[in-house]
C-alpha cells in the first residue's frame, strides 16, 4: 500500500515548504519535490491545500463507566469520528475504581480498545495509594510503554486523590521519569458548594458552574504546582478553563518550573450562558467539569495559547446521551459530567485560531498535534511529517466548510456543544498509518486497525528536570 500526495503545502510545527509525500508500508518515505514513486502509487492531489501532521487528542475518555453509567461513544466510533475530523492519534485514561490494582484496570482497558480504527494510548489514573499501586507504576513504564499518571483532584468520596496521594505518586513518577498530570479543582470545595446550591432548592444544570467557581481550580492548579516543585517533577495540567488556572502556570513557568498546560476547544469558544437555558437537555447537554467560562476566560485562554503558557489542545471527549444526561433532571450533581468533540476540535480551532489571527499555521500544528507528541515522547514518530514518521497525514482544506450538528457527525451522542457552527477549514483526507481512511466526505474507518502506542520513559522534558535535580542535590555540612 502507497500514497503520494503532491501539490500540496508541507506545515509542520517548525516551518511551512512546499512538497509532495511519499507514503509507504504505514510509514513517510519520502517528502520532496519531483518525488521518484511507483506508478500504482494511489494519488492524492493537494493543490491549494495543506499537509499537516495528524492530530493527537491527548484528553479523551471512550467507553468510560463513570457516574452510573456509561460513554456513549467506545474506541472504534470515538476513533473513527475522530478520524473524519482529521485526528489520527487518541490519549485516553486508564481510570482504576479505588481498590483496584493498576494493571487489572489497564488490561481491562487495552481489551476495551482493541476495537479503535485510529492509534491509542493510555494515562494511567492514580486514584488511590497502597504498595501494589507503587508497584504497577513501575511495571507499566517499564513494560507497557506508559509514561503519564493522572490524578483526580475532584470527584470527592469517588476517584480523587488527596495531598498525600499526590506526593507518594508524583515521587514515584521522578523515580520511574513519568510525567504527573492533574485534573485541578479543590474537591471538598466542589462538595460544600454543591450542598449548598442543594439547599437552596437551586438543582437544576445552572448550578454547577455556581458549585464549581474558577477560583475552585486556581487553588488546585496552584497547590498541584506547588507540589511538582516539591518532588522536583514538570507537571501537565489538564483542561484549564479559567484565568485563575492559567495565572498559577503562568507564574510558575516565568520562575522556571516545568509546567505545562492543556485547553480544550470548547473553553475556548463556548461561554457559561448555556448553563441558564430554559431546555434542560441544552443545559445538561453542556456540563462538564470544569464548566465553560465567561468571556474573560476564554479571552485569557486564547492570551494563554499565543503566549506560550498553553501547550496543547484537547477535548476531554466524553460523551453521553440526553437520556443518560436526564439521570440528573432533578439533581445537578448527578447528570453524568461530559461533552463531545473529538472530530470538531481540529476545525474549531483552525475557525477560531487561524482564521482569526491568533494562531500561524504552524503554532495549529504544533498546539493540535507537535506539543502533544513532543510532552509525551511520541515525537518524531508522531506530530511530524518527515521521513520515518507514521504516515498520520491530514490533507487540510482552508476554504471547505462545514455546519457542526448532531444529526450529521460520527460521533455517537445525539447532542453537540458546537451545534449549528459553520467553520471554514475542514479536512479533505486523513491518513492512517498510511491508508486513506477519510476522503471528502466518506469515512472509511477499519474497526481494530488502530495500534497501542508504547511511550518510553524520560522525554527530554523529564531529562533536563532530572539532571538539574542531581546538579543541585543537597550535601549535608560536615562539622
């Protein structure tokens, strides 16, 4: 199987050329002008078009049991969907209940995602503390290829991890070259306000923003950092959504901490009047955690993402139902936390992001795509279209269009939060591992074809961190 692809504009995250590329058995084999390739060789034609780097979602939860019920939408729809919107490369979460041992829920998980059309890997979720959780840290950096633990700092009396958990974990990340991630909001904050809101006989969707102010997560996302400069750890921050969020990171990288951050495509277009609708399904439809924002936020968002103090984008993809949203008609705090866009955040942010002037073409590679690969020592393997890469290829049409709506994406959930949005900038063809699996409109997903992806130990993030923490080791004075 091969695929050229020519008169096309090569954009990668460090520099934008014009050339064909050549792909062969799963792999980039050749990126050039004037390209010597086999005459069978199938043709896609770029003319006018960009070829970028497949994205990489590095924040989804597919098929995920969680409040009761379960995501509508499991590996192979979640993948293929994300596919038709030109992203080929999914991080999704090993999420252990409390109890459980790390690899039974790990293995349960690569079973789960043995059906995925497009390639996969896991965080792994720490959500509770014993020896054995110590002990299959180790096991799946060294022999399942996982290089990142998550931590729940919500969802109190269920899958969050306290000040003590974070230390042991985050300790045992430095030791194993892992990368700690958190999920940042003050979990006992969360609980008080959603009792509150309660009594107040306020149960319907728009108290959940109220339960979960930005000042909730500024407070996590600071403590979590103070933390990571504890351990001696760089830190990723999951789905920051406000200002106070984005402040702590700010101040710790001008300080020359190691921290990273990760926005999703809604923070940055979608503001918290949805919650004040008068259609519970609309409402419902939309809580998440964290919830949208006000203006204010998502203009710092943006600031954030020029700036630098925002690495990568993702969606926290996890979708479910009006029917499993309705669980929480007369209980906020029971409508299942989750929304959809693994095949609109690649559009949403070309729509928002280049077209409007606040992203280059290759700052939307490198924050759809590069960022991600290079944190999570995937790069240049992934995020990249050069030679020896995996043939991951988005053929991107700056001028097609696209009117987002539930009743035409892929994606399994009768509802979308980007609902009746016309973007212009759509992918034309995707490319998995080398085959066309999108073409102007017609998904050609394979169930399984998609492969788990082992990510070694020690990124050059992780590197760099650790040397400087044995060049500045304490010495005990000799008296």
């Amino acid at each position: 199987m091969s695929v050229l692809i020519k008169n096309g504009v090569v954009v990668n995250a460090d520099r934008t050329f014009k050339a064909d590329v050549y792909c062969k058995d799963g792999k980039i084999a050749a990126v050039g002008e004037n390209l010597d390739v086999p005459s069978d060789a199938e043709v896609v034609d770029a003319d006018g078009q960009y070829v970028l780097p497949g994205g990489i979602d590095p924040h989804t939860h597919m098929q995920f049991p969680f409040m009761g019920t379960v995501a509508s939408d499991d590996f192979y729809t979640g993948t293929a969907a994300a596919l038709a919107g030109g992203t080929t490369s999914i991080i999704d979460f090993v999420i252990p209940q409390p109890g459980q041992r790390l690899l039974d829920a790990y293995q349960q998980w690569r079973e789960w995602a043995e059906k995925s059309a497009a390639d996969y890997t896991f965080h792994v979720a720490i959500t509770w503390w014993d020896d054995s959780v110590h002990e299959d840290m180790e096991t799946l950096v060294r022999e399942y290829g996982v290089n990142s633990f998550k931590h729940f700092m919500a969802y109190k009396n269920a899958i969050m991890a306290d000040d003590e958990t974070l230390v042991k974990s985050f300790r045992r990340c430095v030791e194993l070259g892992a990368m700690p991630t958190v999920h940042a909001e003050n979990g006992e904050l969360v609980y008080q306000l959603q009792q509150e809101m309660l009594a107040k006989g306020i149960t319907g969707p728009e108290a959940h923003p109220l339960s979960r102010p930005p000042f909730v997560e500024g407070e996590a996302a600071n403590r979590a950092i103070q933390v990571a400069q504890a351990m001696h750890t760089p830190i990723y921050i999951v789905h920051v959504s406000c200002k106070d969020s984005l402040d702590a990171i700010t101040r710790a990288r001008s300080a020359g901490q190691r921290v990273y951050g990760e926005v999703l495509a809604g923070h940055l277009c979608i503001d918290d009047s949805v919650y004040r609708s008068e259609d519970f399904d609309i409402a419902a439809g939309h809580v998440m955690s964290p919830p949208f924002r006000s203006k204010e936020h998502q203009d710092a968002l943006w600031n954030g993402l020029q700036g630098g103090n925002l690495h990568t984008t993702a969606t926290d993809h996890c979708c479910f139902c009006k029917d499993q949203k309705a669980a929480g008609r007369d209980d906020f705090t029971k409508i299942p936390n989750g929304t959809a866009g693994v095949e609109d955040r690649m559009a949403i942010l070309w729509d928002e992001g280049v077209n409007k002037g606040r992203l280059t073409l290759s700052e939307f590679v490198a924050v759809t795509s590069t960022n991600t690969a290079k944190l999570f020592n995937m790069y240049p393997r992934k995020g990249s279209v050069s030679v020896d890469a995996d043939a991951d290829i988005v053929v991107w049409d700056p001028k097609g269009t696209r009117t987002i709506s539930a009743d035409t994406h892929h994606m399994n959930v009768d509802f979308n939060i980007f609902e009746g949005r016309t973007v212009t900038g759509i992918p034309s063809h995707t490319l998995s591992r080398g085959k066309v699996v999108w073409c102007n409109g017609e998904l050609n997903a394979e169930r399984g074809a998609g492969r788990y992806v082992e990510r070694p130990a020690f990124a050059p993030v992780i590197e760099a961190v650790t040397r400087q923490t044995e060049l500045n080791e304490p010495k005990a004075v000799k008296r």
